[in-house]
C-alpha cells in the first residue's frame, strides 16, 4: 500500500470543522494512477503551501505541520475536490489558525508516521526554494495584517482577484482594493528601508514587477 494511503487509513487528520466524535468516514482507497497524482501534486505544492501558511503569519513549523495536516486532509478527500490548489490553501489556514486544539492520539501518531516517512525524501524538503523567499515573506509579516495579509498570500501564490474572492468569501472589488493598498504599502516601505531595490522593482504606486 502506497505510503501517504497507509497513513490515512490510519487515522489521519481531518478538517477542523468536523465533529470529532462523529464516526470517521471510508476512505476510498486510491488508484496507482491516482497515487501517482496526489504524489505529484504533494511534491510540487508542499513548499508553496507552507510559504503560504507563513506569509499568513505562521512560524517555519507552524507553516510546515499546517502543509503537512491539509495535504493529508487532501489525500482523504481526494475524489470530491475539485480544485485541490485553494482547497488546501484554506485548509492549511484552517489548520493553523486553531492549531491550538489539541488532536487525538490516533491523529497524532498517523501525522507523526506520515511526516518522518515523508521528511526522508529530499524532493519534500524546503530547500533553497523556500530561502529565496525569505525575505519577501519576513518583509509582508512587518508591513501587512488583516486581510491585506491573506490577499497578498493568495497573489502571491498566482491567484486572481476573481478567484480570491471566491476562496475569502469577499467581492472581487474588496480583495482589489486591499491589494491596490497592500501593493502601495510595501511599495512605499520598500523605497524607505530599501532604496535601490525598489527602483529595481516598481514604482512608487506600488506596481512591483
């Protein structure tokens, strides 16, 4: 049995808004072709999941064990989700917004399993593409919050206001005008703290190449 599927059957974690004392639901066991797929989509989206979970204002591992809790909530939901990109961005905030509530031991010792299996492989580990990003995301965590926060996040990642919106439950003009006003707030810091970078960057109105 594929490993993500064994650590599900598992006892895997679920969606914060489920009733844990409900009984948990079968989980359909996947196809090889469709292992294939979720192993693929796990390794290219792992780090972008939790870079996003970070510029939301989560620690390294905050942002880490959150990826790693909406992935594996992914694999249990594999065949109902249609757009698995926003679903785990939402899930992942989700996860680390009430982190706080503690799981029970048969989650925890799946999530443990899960991750030491997954941490072997070098292909799942941040590596210097999370680093590059180091800076941006320290500098949005110093300038932003709120919702101008979470829409940056969500940009950042490649998504349009449009969709945004959707995800946030915000009209496509809100989320607009909070990037418009994010844009010219980190533009505006960034001319200040660092000059020449900004002139390499965009313009004053906030238009960052």
């Amino acid at each position: 049995m594929p490993l993500g599927q064994e650590a599900a059957l598992q006892g895997a974690a679920v969606l914060p808004k489920q009733d844990r004392r409900r009984p948990k639901k079968k989980i359909q066991p996947l196809t090889d072709n469709e292992q294939k797929k979720y192993d693929h989509f796990f390794r290219s989206e792992f780090t972008c999941l939790t870079r996003h979970v970070m510029v939301l204002g989560a620690t390294l591992e905050e942002a880490k064990d959150a990826a790693q809790s909406a992935l594996i909530d992914l694999l249990q939901n594999w065949y109902t989700v249609q757009a698995p990109r926003p679903w785990c961005r939402k899930a992942a905030a989700h996860h680390f917004l009430r982190s706080d509530i503690k799981e029970n031991r048969v989650d925890r010792s799946a999530r443990t399993d899960f991750i030491a299996r997954r941490g072997s492989d070098d292909s799942y580990s941040l590596g210097s593409t999370l680093e590059e990003w180091e800076f941006i995301v320290n500098f949005v965590e110093n300038h932003l919050s709120g919702i101008q926060r979470q829409v940056m996040a969500w940009t950042i990642d490649g998504f349009e206001p449009q969709e945004i919106a959707k995800q946030l439950g915000k009209t496509p003009a809100t989320v607009r005008s909070n990037l418009r006003h994010a844009r010219k707030k980190l533009a505006t810091a960034l001319g200040k703290e660092y000059p020449e970078l900004a002139r390499s960057m965009g313009d004053a109105e906030g238009k960052l190449k």
